[in-house]
C-alpha cells in the first residue's frame, strides 16, 4: 500500500477563526496554528471557543510539533488552553513567539513547553517532514507561510497573508521562493481565503500612513488613535507621524501596552526620540501636542477606548476638542459594539474620523489577484482552500479553475475531514472528531450543547421553581406550593397567574400523592409538564419549569 499525505483541518473552514490544521505523513503528525473564535452573540457567558483536539490526544505519541504561521489570536489563541491537553514543541518567529510568550506566563505553562524561534528563509526537520519558514505580509509583524516537504512531495500553507510591495518594515513577501518551489513542484497548496470575494488587489499599509499624515496635517485637536494592538506596522505609523508633527504619545490599554513592550525589545518597532510618554504625564501638554494610542477599535467593553466613552477610563477624558481616528474595520459580528461606542463619542462632542473611504484601514488578505498570483507562482497539483465561511471556499475553488486547476483535484473540505494524497491522487476519506469548544471562565469544553441550551432558553423565557412541601410520613401535600420566578414575569404585577399557578401545581401534585408506590420523579414530572402546558396556553412563553420536592 502506498503511503498517503493526510491534511486534516480541525479548525477555519466554514468559520472565520480557530485555524488549525494537521498534517500526517508516514505515522507521524505535526500541527499548524491554534487559533480560537470569539463567541457569538447567543453563547451567553463564553469567553472563546477552541478546536476539539480530541484526535490530537489520542495520537500525542505522534506529534512532532506545533508550527505557528503568526500572532493573531485566531492562530494563537488556542495555544494555552490546547497545550494543557497535548504538551508540543512550538516553532515559530521571534515576534509571534514574543506574543506566545505573554500567553504562557499568564497561565503558568512557561516551564513545561518548549518554545523555538526560527527566522524565515531557514527550515526544521519534525520527524519525517521538513518546515520551511517563507517570510510573507499580513497586518502583524513576523509572519510566515510554510513549504511542507516530505517524500510524498511539498505542501504550501500560506496562513493569512497578502502581496504588499511597500511594506513599513521593508520586507516583501518571498515571491521568488514560491516561485522557486512552484518549479521545484508543488503536490498542494492550502491558502487563505478570508478576501477571496474582492476582485483586485488590497492596498499596500503604506496608504494608512499617508492617511495619518492627512489627518495630523494642522490639527489642534488631541488625537486618539485605536487600532488592533498587533499591528506594530500601524502603531509605527502613528509614531512617525506623531513625531513628524511634534506631538507626544501616550499608549493606554493592557494588549496595546504589551505588544508595544514586545515589539520595542524585539526591535519590530522604532519609537521616535523623545516622542513616548506616560499617560499621567501628556495631560499637562497642549492638546495640539498630544497623542493617544489605545486599545478598543472593536467596542470591546473592557477596553480603554470603550472606558473614554463612557467616561470610566481613570485617566483620559474625552469631548469637545478631542479626534478620535478608529484605523480598523468590524469584525462581523462587532458592528453593533463598534457602532455603540462611536454614537457615544460623538454625543460627548468628540469629532470621530471612522470612515472606510478615507483610508484608516487596510486589510491583512489577500483579495482576487493575489490569489492568484500565488496560484501562478507555486502550480500546485492539487488546492485545498483555509480559513472561510463556505461562500469564500466555493469562490476560491472557482478563481483556482479559472487558473486552469481540475475541479477533481480541488478539496473544499469541513473540519474534520481527512484529506488524502498521493504523488497523483487526491480524496476525502473519513472524518475524525471536531468541533467546537467552549472556554467559560477557568472551565474548558465542560460547557456543553445541553449547557448552552438552558441558557439560552433561560435569557429567552426565564425560569419558574415549583417548591412542593410533603410530608415525609404519607407522601401528602402539607401547605400549597411555592412559586418562585427569574426572568419570567414581575411577580407583584401577576398576583392572578401565580395563584393559578398555584392551584395547577397543587391539583397536578395530588393527582399523583393518591396514587399508592409512587416517587418524587413522578410527582415532579407531572407538575413540570401541568405547569409548562399551563403557562405555553395564556403566555406563549416556554420558561424552564424547575420543580423541587422538600421533605419536611
């Protein structure tokens, strides 16, 4: 039997977030990124959600590391919560591992992993396969895509990236090594298709800088400015041209203030002489000379932005006088947040500049021509598209037959599939477990489906307890039952329903304490569905119904 190249997605396809994906080749296994989610907005009280590593922990023997492509948490994130299940090496670039890092202390695992930084351009052996780190541009400093090499051939991963020719640090993706390996022969490559439904090209971070220029250009407003805290290329920006118009800089905000420490020591980021200073200190400055760098473009509640704009921040005060410069877009699913917190600022009088025409953002992916750039340089045998909801697969699996790819040698895969190849074929074979779990506080995966269904079923409807006192001699009723409501109804209001509650439960409840050989099972059955019916007919709501038996 000839050998096979398995790639199993276990997190990122259909779904933007949790990337990760496992590649197995001649019995040994090696992982790329672990990304978590972030909750949507009916998973009430989650805090994020990771891949099911459970085909992982049955196969740790086989592991042979975990290669990280770059530091956003939807490749990162799950790293803590995963490495407490599967213990693994972890290859990554200085700035990721830097990011990495900060994760590790907080959740005291600094001592138990193992944590290698490799530069692009050079490559690991893992076992049976060769990683080789490409240098490539996305919006966070330090991220590569990976040419996977084994017997079988060689797999092009490419992470989250886009073409950008004038990148801040100077670096431009490593075309002529794509190109090279595409001569070479490329078996796969799996690429990200998060902009694959923008025909063009997605403009250079340059145009945000000049953009900032534009915006500091004679203003005599205090500046705050809040983008996502990875994106050192962009916080750069806003240092030069703060510095570029004499004005300070003030950073506020826990992960902005981290990954400003990270990427100074690192040497990612070069502040400007004289142009830092602390938050306590700017206030005594002019507002025409001060700037704010903060945490907040996506309305997060704890963030300092958010804390401005509901006047909770400890330090800054925002209104009239002040610029507030959102440089980021939604994320779906944040619009609703983002938009709260720009309403606010504008109601203290605070002129907000958030507008996508006029260039204060700029994505990290790759749109149409890029893509297929990519696809023209490595002429992969086979594709299978990473990181989208269905609609962008399906759409990238069209833009690679446009390239002149086969449609039987295209995988749009679920995670969980097992991908199979060999030197000429390629098929889907089986599944294995994936999915997702839910991280609540310091419990991971012990919310479960039935878990998150009573709580959404209690923030919808609310809840009823029927407290039924029996006696402990005969089994009888001793008083009427006691109802207790959350959520439901403001009981002061609803005297007439409770007491017919009341008589409901009692009626049920002695419908059953007559009956000779019964349990307390029974009687809380027959009044839960009693008092379910009861309520679903004169309130067309269905609260949980919660009956306890006290025996006194």
């Amino acid at each position: 039997m000839a050998e096979k190249l398995k790639i199993i997605p276990l997190g990122g396809l259909n779904e933007i977030g949790k990337n990760m994906t496992a590649y197995e080749y001649g019995g040994e296994i090696i992982v790329v990124d672990c990304g978590m989610a972030f909750p949507g907005d009916d998973m009430y009280g989650i805090d994020c959600i990771i891949p099911d590593v459970t085909y992982l922990i049955k196969n740790r023997a086989r592991i042979r590391g975990l290669f990280i492509t770059h530091g956003h948490e939807d490749h990162v994130g799950a790293i803590p919560y995963i490495l407490k299940q599967v213990n693994m090496p972890i290859y990554c670039t200085r700035f990721t591992a830097g990011l990495i890092q900060l994760k590790l202390e907080e959740h005291g695992l600094v001592k138990s992993t193992k944590l290698i930084t490799v530069e692009p351009g050079k490559s690991v052996r893992a076992g049976k396969f060769t990683v080789e780190f490409i240098h490539v541009n996305h919006s966070i400093a330090d991220s590569v895509a990976f040419a996977i090499h084994t017997h079988m051939g060689t797999v092009v991963h490419t992470g989250d990236f886009k073409i950008d020719s004038t990148p801040i640090d100077g670096e431009v993706i490593d075309l002529a090594r794509l190109g090279e390996l595409g001569k070479e022969g490329v078996l796969a490559l799996c690429a990200d298709s998060t902009n694959v439904e923008r025909p063009g090209y997605t403009l250079s971070e340059r145009a945000v800088g000049q953009t900032f220029m534009r915006q500091f250009q004679g203003c005599e407003e205090r500046i705050i400015v809040t983008t996502f805290a990875s994106n050192v290329h962009r916080v750069q920006q806003v240092l030069d041209a703060a510095a570029a118009h004499g004005r300070k800089v003030a950073v506020t905000g826990r992960s902005m203030e981290n990954i400003m420490r990270v990427s100074t020591e690192l040497g990612y980021m070069k502040v400007p002489k004289n142009t830092l200073v602390d938050i306590n200190k700017i206030k005594s400055l002019p507002k025409n000379k001060q700037v704010i760098v903060t945490t907040g473009s996506q309305g997060e509640e704890m963030s300092a932005l958010y804390r401005m704009a509901f006047s909770t921040h400890k330090q800054v005060e925002v209104g009239p006088g002040d610029k507030v410069i959102i440089s980021a877009s939604a994320i779906p699913g944040n619009e609703v947040t983002v938009s709260r917190v720009i309403n606010e600022l504008f109601r203290k009088g605070v002129h907000v500049v958030y507008d996508k025409a006029d260039m204060l953002h700029v994505s990290g992916h790759a749109c149409q021509e890029e893509l297929k750039i990519i696809h023209a340089l490595t002429r992969p045998r086979f594709f299978i598209p990473l990181h989208g909801e269905q609609r962008m697969l399906q759409i990238h699996s069209q833009v690679a037959q446009q390239m002149g790819l086969d449609r039987n040698h295209i995988a749009i895969a679920e995670n969980g599939s097992v991908i199979e190849l060999t030197a000429k074929t390629l098929k889907a074979g089986g599944a294995v477990p994936a999915g997702e779990v839910f991280v609540d506080g310091s419990g991971v995966g012990d919310v479960g489906a039935v878990v998150m269904r009573d709580r959404k079923r209690l923030a919808e409807d609310g809840m009823v307890v029927v407290v039924l006192p029996t006696s402990s001699h005969d089994g009888g009723l001793l008083s009427p039952p006691e109802i207790v409501t959350r959520g439901f109804i403001y009981v002061k209001e609803s005297g007439d329903l409770m007491k017919e509650l009341q008589g409901i439960a009692m009626d049920a409840a002695e419908s059953v304490t007559r009956k000779r050989g019964r349990d307390d099972g029974e009687l809380r059955g027959v009044v839960k569905s009693a008092v379910s019916s009861y309520l679903f007919k004169t309130t067309k709501r269905s609260p949980m119904v919660i009956p306890v038996v006290t025996r006194l």
